[in-house]
C-alpha cells in the first residue's frame, strides 16, 4: 500500500511537468552525518512538501516545482563550493532560491553572500543569535553610506534560542529571582554568542537585576573545578549552562566530587540549573556511557549534581492531528505521507518520524514558506507600486518578466520576494508561521516557547546508582508565561522520607527555589559579649557600685570629723555619684555590644536606648562628674599653696560645685547637640562568615546570619546621608584635655601631703593611673571593633579598675586615720605645724624682698618678725608695705589651721579680730 501511494505522487508529478514551467528549488542539507542525526529525514519531508505543492490548487497552480539536493556535508567550504554550482553561469540561472543549510556556522557563510548574488535562502535549524539583525556584526554601509544587515536576504524557521530564555526570564521574574549566574565553556564559537545574547536578553528583560558570569577552558578538568570553586564562593543558586553536553558531564561529575550539589537528603531542588535546549533528553545516559579515563561519576552521581534542571524548549506541532493545516492538508495526513516515503526511499521504519520531531517539520515548513512566498511574489507583486497587492493578479507576461528578472539576478527582485514571504501567516506542521519579529524581522515569531524539568520517577534504594528520569513540561506561554509553581520541584532523587512535600503549601520554601539565602527570615546571631563576660564584668560593677554607696555612707557618717571635714565631704560625695554612673556603664556598654550567640529577634525592639545615645550620656557625664570633682579639689589645693595671697583666698565647696556645674554644662550642650542633629537607629552588620561553605550551609535557604550590633545614624529620618560626628569627637577632646589639666595639677602639688588635705597627694596617683590606662587601652581597642568580646574586656577592666583605685586612694586613707589615728594627731597644732613647714621656703623669699624694701629700720624689723612669726605678705618688690604691718599682725596672732580652713571655704569658730 506504501509503495503504491509513493508510485501514484511520482506518476502525478511527472504528467504535471510536462504541462507547466518549472521552478527549481535549491536543498542545502548535509547527508546522513552523526552530527545531526535527523539531517536523514530532512530530504523525505521536502519531497513531501514539494508533492503537496505541486498538488495543491491554491499555490503556483500554474508552475511545477523540483528540488535539488546539494549536500554540504556540515562544512562551510564545501557549502561554498556548492554554492557557485548552484548559481551557475551568466547565461545559466535556474534556481529561484535555497533552502537550508541547517547548521549556524555554515548559514553565516551561504547568508552573507546571499545580498551580492542577489538570491533568497530559507534556513529551517539554524537558531543562532549571531545571525540576528541586532548582532553589532550584522551590519554593513552601501555606497550611500546607509547601514544595512548583512543577512537580509536570508530567513529562518528556527527561533532564535535565546528568545527560549525569554520564558526562563519570566520565570525568573515570577519567582522573585534578582541573581543570576551564567557559567560558559570558552573556546566554543557559537558558545560565545550565546553568553552574549543571552546576556542582552537578561539586560532587556531583567532591570535591575544582577547577572555573574563565570567561565572555564572547554574539556579543561582544573579551569572547571576553579569556575566551580567561584560558584560555591558565590553561593551561586540561579545558574544557566552554556555549554555542550562533553563538558556538561565534565561540569556536575567535577560538581559531585567537591559537593557543589542540587540534591541532597537535607535539601532538594534548592539549587537550579538551566541547560541548553540543544540537550538530548537522554544526554545524562549518552555522557555516562561513554568510556572516559580515570571517570566514575554514575548517573545518579550527576544527577545529584545537576538536579532537577530546567530546559526551555520551543512548542512544535502545536496543531491537532485533525486539523487542516494553512497549507490546505491535514496534518496526520502529511506524517503519514513522510513516513511512507521514508520508508520507500531507505527500506525501513523513520526513526525520528514522530509527531515531535521538529527537524522535518521545520524542513515542511520551510519549504512551503518559499513556495507561498514566490506564489504572493509572482501573482500579486504590483510592478508599478513595487508592493505585494493581494486584490490584483498578474498576468502570464508579467509573472514571466518577475521570474526571468528574479533568474536572472536583476534589479532588486531577491528583496522583492523577502518582502513578500515577510507578509505570510499560516499555520504549518512546525506550529505559527509569521515574521512579526519587532527585533529582528528575518527571524520567525508567533511561536510559543515552553520549560521542561527534569523529573525523577524512581530512585528509592540509596546504594543505587541508577534513576530513573523525565522531562516534563512545567511551564508554558507565549506572551505570559503560566507555571505550576506549587509543584515544580516537589521532586528529588532521594525517598520521600528525607524531603518535605511542597503540593498545596503555602510555605515560601515549596513555591520557587530562592535565589539567595532570605535575608528577612534568616537568624541574626549576634558576635558580642559571652554571657560569662558579661555576668561577671556586671556582678564586678554592682561590687563597684556597692563600695562606692559604703564610702558614701562614711562620708555622710563622719563628715563632721575635722579630716572628712576638711576634705570637702561635699566634692566627695559628687564624687561617689560619678563613680556609680561609670560603674553602670560598663553593663550598658555590653547590652549595646550585644550578647554573643544570641539571636536578634527585632532590631527595633532589641533596646529601647538607641533613639538617644545613651551610653555616650552615662559615660561622659559620669566622667565628668567623678574625674571633674577630683580636679577641682586638687585645683583648689593648687591654687592655695601656690597664690602670692593664700590667706586672701577663699574657694569653698559651693565655687568647686558651680565649677563642676560648668564642666556638666559643656557636656549638656555638646551632647544634647549631637542628639538635635542626629538620630540614630540599631543596625546588624553582617561580619564576614567564617563558616565552612559545605552543602549544607550553601543550600540553606535561612542560614544562620553572624555579626555585630550596632547603634548608627539614621540617614532617612534626617534626610542627610552622613552623621555628623564632630561633635562626639569634640568631647573626647575636651575630656583628653581635661585629663591633662589634671595631670599637670597633680604634677604641682605632689609635695603637699597634710592631714586635713591627704587625698590631693592620692588623687595626684588616680590621675596618673587614668592616664596611663586610658593612653594605652585607647589606640588599642581602635584595632579590636571586629573583636567585640576583647574589645569590651580592655574597656570594662579599664573603667572598673581605674574608678575602683581612684575611690579607694581617696577613701580607704581617711577611714585608716578615723579607726586608727589617735585624735591627738588631727589637733590645730599638727596641722599648723604642717602649714608652717609647707610655706618655709616661701617665707624665707619674702623676708629676703622686706629686706630689700626702702624702709627705716623700725618698720623693717617689725615686718621680718612678723612674716618669722608665720605671718605673709602678698606684696613684693620695692613696694611701699607699710600699709601691711597692721594685717601682718593680725594675722600672726591666730591659729595656721584656722587660716586654713578659711581658705578652703570651711566653717570655723573664730574671728578676724586684732589681738
């Protein structure tokens, strides 16, 4: 029945020829190569084509149409060469056009000559983006200087295939995904081109998003284990595979060995590759079964590695078996014509002649693209308008003068007849015929693109290194595309008892796989202060705490005493407060710091302190007040023993508080300032992860977030971009300069040591030590913001110990003279004696002035008795001091330890009287 239905075509055929013109019709198709397996079927399903035509009413009804086969074996050279056969001679031009080649590397060359041969070629496979009018190749000047595209005389069946990744775009953009990562086989042309038109897809498509590129030597087993090692650095978990199925097995065998995985028992499908449409559906089998050297990767191996991956293929045959196609035959009934005549040309069964095949149907279509084209092009080319008008039909003589000018490679016919073909729409075996391209005209559109994944149907025994797969369409569309998210990869190779089933849930993890770990969900853990550290620098603070409320209450217990007394109970106290707020500082610092390894639930809700930087507050004025007070009393002390008039001075306890008052002020306003123009909010740094980058952690979809707290400046609620830190940086300076200051004063008065003032000699100690530690610890914890547990530990030590030295030089000394000092050795005549021996040397400086002064000796020996007798003078020189001797007097006649309570400002029970 076969053969009789075959021998019926030929004997229609042959009468049909002798009755009409032929036009004879060019096939650049390589033979039966292991390149392209299908290039066997491309020459069954022309002649198919060429029957029907030749049959058909509708089309070049008054024409017979051949085709002759010029095989170009795969290769340019020899497509060229064929080439010129088929042009021919000047006298000798038969052929109206060509269809094929079929491979990209060999239609560049056939296409490129194509405009300067002023013929026409329909290519059926070639897909390449480099043959697009957008290539910046593709263009070229004419003598007017006006760019033209180079292949503008070829079109193509085939879709461009990045236009496939389009779909894989939207699809992306469905799935929320902003990083992609592309890892391409340098070395491979065509490859190439690919990356850069996928590329230029993702830049149109995908704005504001981020693609990384990564690149190995082709069948280079070291340069792919690097592109990898950048991968798993990257964590990279959106890929697209550029590259051939040889390099594919070397990609994911090399991917398994150093555990760059897709699939593993904790985490499936967390990992997506998007391969090549050009993969076989058995290429995972084909790779394995090769014999390579010193390889042991099994398929379940690369699978595993691979993953349930994503290819995006175009939709062939999309009309129904039933149905008529534009052609004006049923479809059924042109597979069943192809697989007859296959077989009666090679004597057996086709192969590839299913119904999905879409090499042959891309061949149909072809083929009757050119025969639909040349028919709208000699019917219907309006010669006069030089445009396609479908209301008029030219006649025999005009159908003749466009096919003799077409031949014959006049004028701009070629062009013509392009134009003409880009005006078609109909439905062919291959799906939508139509150029409606708005980028690239040439190329065929109105086709629809689907995504399949691969599926895994029975993998249950663990020690098995076999599976069992499938490609499945998943994904679907043309100009939107439609998915089945809530299943596309409720899959995996392993058993359904290590994976969670994502059918019907509304978890983020089963809707897509992410393309980074979610940073809303993730754990923030906090590197900070251990909870040791912490309880035991607090529990040492409240001790801290607890000995400066004890000293309080001794202050305020025996303050009436003449050594507490004198000692300016009062500052003392001020003192003590200080200390308790630098005490309360160190807990404080800690909580700011955060405590390690524990999670932050709310940023916001983590302490309620940073809207006011109140650790800045606590320790600048706690400084203030503590160090502040110590420097007025050694102030005080200072400028006592060193005034030229200390029995005129009088600074008492209220002028050292209005002092202390005016150092707080500076504070007040600096601080409150920095508030007034800056607000601050919590922030969790992220510090660079330590943990090793195995498939657990890289899979991850919620790792576990590691870094520091931190309280920063809040750009959006002031709308400024930096924070202004001049400020705080102004009271550091300012309390630098008051450590100074208090240094060079202790430095003064590191000679007096009297019992009513033993603590100037302490404080002198206090400071010293402050400045000491503070000198040292400042630069060093500058180096140690990474290292927050250090960090806190130098500065909590720091504060506790030098405030802990500091109260007790001035506390512990006086509560020794209480409990053990008889009250003898605090009488007025110890402290006089004390006073007495202090001014020596500057008594004995202005007895020698008094002898310089012009006066009768009366007076001079009056005077240097009375400075002998404790009494001195504040004037010097050659000055008159006559007026002096009265005040000399008086004052030789009262008690030194009174006088010196009177210049520190204390109450006492005498009175300035003349003895």
């Amino acid at each position: 029945m076969k053969i009789f239905q075959v021998v019926l075509l030929i004997c229609f055929q042959v009468y049909a020829r002798s009755e009409k013109p032929i036009l004879k019709l060019a096939l650049f198709i390589p033979g039966d190569i292991g390149g392209f397996a299908e290039s066997k079927s491309l020459l069954p399903m022309a002649d198919v084509a060429m029957l029907q035509i030749n049959s058909s009413p509708n089309y070049l009804s008054d024409y017979q149409l051949e085709t002759k086969w010029f095989n170009t074996k795969a290769d340019a050279g020899k497509a060229i060469q064929e080439l010129f056969t088929f042009i021919g001679t000047e006298e000798k031009r038969e052929y109206v056009g060509i269809v094929g080649p079929v491979f990209t590397d060999v239609t560049k060359y056939i296409s490129e000559l194509a405009p300067f041969f002023n013929y026409v070629s329909v290519s059926p496979t070639a897909s390449s983006s480099s043959l697009s009018q957008t290539s910046n190749k593709s263009m070229e000047e004419d003598v007017t200087g006006e760019r033209k595209y180079i292949y503008r005389n070829s079109l193509r069946l085939h879709p461009v295939e990045t236009d496939m990744y389009k779909a894989v775009f939207q699809l992306a953009g469905q799935c929320d995904w902003d990083k992609i990562h592309i890892l391409s086989g340098e070395g491979q042309n065509d490859m190439s081109e690919f990356r850069s038109s996928v590329i230029k897809v993702f830049t149109d498509k995908m704005k504001d998003k981020y693609l990384y590129r990564y690149s190995f030597t082709s069948s280079n087993k070291e340069s792919i284990k690097n592109a990898l090692a950048e991968l798993k650095k990257s964590n990279a978990r959106i890929i697209i595979a550029n590259f051939d199925e040889d390099d594919a097995y070397d990609v994911f065998c090399e991917a398994y060995n150093v555990g760059f995985l897709s699939e593993s028992p904790e985490y499936s499908g967390k990992r997506v590759w998007v391969l090549p449409s050009s993969y076989k559906n058995n290429w995972v089998v084909q790779q394995v079964n090769k014999k390579r050297s010193n390889e042991t990767c099994s398929k379940k191996k690369i699978i595993q590695a691979v993953g349930t991956y994503l290819t995006p293929q175009f939709q062939w045959n999309t009309t129904r078996l039933d149905e008529e196609m534009g052609t004006g035959y049923f479809f059924s009934e042109t597979w069943q014509n192809y697989s007859d005549l296959f077989y009666s040309k090679y004597a057996e069964d086709c192969p590839a002649c299913q119904i999905e095949e879409k090499a042959g149907s891309l061949m149909y279509d072809s083929v009757w693209t050119f025969a639909m084209g040349l028919d709208k092009f000699l019917y219907h080319f309006d010669l006069d308008t030089g445009e396609i008008n479908e209301n008029q039909r030219n006649s025999n003589s005009e159908r003749e003068k466009l096919l003799e000018e077409l031949l014959q490679r006049e004028g701009n016919r070629s062009s013509d007849l392009i134009s003409a073909m880009l005006q078609l729409s109909f439905e062919g075996a291959s799906g939508r015929i139509e150029f409606s391209n708005k980028v690239d005209e040439s190329c065929r559109s109105g086709f629809k693109v689907k995504i399949q994944q691969l599926r895994v149907l029975k993998c249950d025994n663990d020690t098995s290194d076999d599976c069992d797969v499938e490609l499945v369409d998943v994904c679907a569309g043309e100009d939107q595309l439609s998915c089945e998210l809530n299943s596309m990869w409720d899959t995996s190779i392993f058993s359904s008892r290590y994976i969670q089933t994502c059918s019907n849930s509304s978890d983020f993890r089963c809707r897509c796989p992410v393309d980074e770990p979610i940073e809303d969900k993730m754990d923030k853990i906090i590197i900070g202060i251990p909870l040791t550290s912490l309880i035991f620098f607090t529990v040492t603070s409240l001790l801290g705490i607890l000995l400066a409320i004890t000293f309080l209450i001794f202050n305020l217990v025996y303050m009436k005493e003449r050594v507490i007394k004198m000692s300016s109970p009062i500052i003392n106290n001020i003192i003590l407060l200080g200390a308790v707020l630098l005490y309360s500082y160190v807990p404080l610092l800690a909580l700011t710091m955060g405590i390690d390894n524990y999670s932050i639930l709310d940023e916001n809700h983590l302490i309620k302190l940073c809207s006011v930087k109140l650790e800045h507050w606590v320790f600048f004025i706690g400084f203030t007040t503590t160090f502040g007070a110590l420097f007025a009393k050694t102030w005080r002390v200072y400028a006592i023993f060193t005034s030229k008039q200390p029995r005129n001075i009088i600074l008492s306890d209220w002028k050292l508080i209005v002092l202390i008052g005016i150092l707080l002020s500076v504070d007040v306003v600096l601080l409150g300032t920095n508030e007034y123009l800056n607000r601050y909010k919590w922030a969790f740094q992220e510090a660079n992860s330590t943990v090793t980058l195995n498939n657990h952690h890289l899979l991850d979809d919620t790792p576990d977030q590691y870094g520091f707290v931190t309280c920063q400046f809040d750009s959006k609620a002031t709308e400024r971009e930096h924070e202004t830190p001049w400020l705080i940086t102004v009271t550091i300076i300012y309390k630098g300069l008051l450590l100074i200051f208090g240094a060079f004063i202790a430095f003064q008065t590191r000679n007096i040591s009297i019992p009513a003032l033993n603590d100037s000699k302490y404080i002198g100690i206090s400071i010293y030590t402050i400045v000491v530690i503070f000198t040292v610890a400042g630069p060093v914890s500058f180096f140690l913001k990474s290292q927050p547990e250090l960090l806190f530990g130098i500065q909590a030590a720091g504060i506790i110990f030098t405030t802990t030295v500091m109260i007790c030089l001035v506390f512990l000394p006086k509560a020794y003279q209480l409990r053990y000092q008889p009250k003898e050795a605090i009488k007025n005549q110890t402290v006089a004696r004390d006073w007495d021996s202090l001014a020596v040397s500057r008594r004995e400086s202005e007895i020698q002035q008094v002898k310089n002064v012009r006066l009768d000796g009366n007076k001079r020996d009056t005077a240097i008795k009375l400075l002998q007798c404790n009494g001195r003078n504040g004037e010097t020189g050659s000055q008159d001091i006559s007026g002096s001797l009265n005040n000399l007097t008086e004052r030789c006649s009262h008690g030194t330890s009174q006088e010196l309570e009177y210049s520190l400002g204390l109450p006492h029970n005498y009175h300035r009287s003349s003895s």
